[in-house]
C-alpha cells in the first residue's frame, strides 16, 4: 500500500489529536496549555490537508472549525501569561 503525502499529513493529524486528547484525559495535558492546543492545532490542519486526495465537506467542517477553536484556545493562553499578576 503506497501512501501519497497527503496520507501521511491527515495520519499524522489524527494521531496529534488522539495523542492530545490522551494526554488530557491522563492528566499529563492541560486543556488550556500550549502543548495540549498545538497538537489540536496542527492535528486538525494534517487532516486538512489529507483532504486533498478525496475531499469530504463533513469531515473539512469539522477540522475547520477545530482549527479555529484551537486557534483562538491558543491566543487566549498566550494573553493570559502575558497579564501581570
């Protein structure tokens, strides 16, 4: 079975995701860390761009709208530790 890359980007994608929600549900992640948003963050543009061998409009919803939500999870972490205490 030979992989094209955008195989190899939507696998990778789903493992970061699995692997992030993993690490939350293990304790080891925060949900509102950097490395826990990252994953989501990169996981979901993996599957993305696995969209380009056989696009699915469910699946580019779902995956879009993850972006987002990580996106904005991401910078709202990042404001948070630039606020003085």
């Amino acid at each position: 079975m030979a992989f094209a890359w955008y195989d190899i980007a939507g696998l990778a994608g789903t493992l970061m995701i699995l692997l992030a929600y993993f690490l939350l549900q293990a304790g080891r992640l925060s949900g509102t860390g950097v490395a826990y948003q990252l994953l989501n963050l990169f996981g979901a543009g993996g599957v993305l761009l696995s969209l380009a061998g056989a696009f699915n409009l469910s699946v580019a919803l779902l995956e879009g709208a993850w972006v987002l939500v990580s996106t904005y999870g991401l910078v709202r972490t990042l404001r948070a530790r630039r606020r003085p205490v």
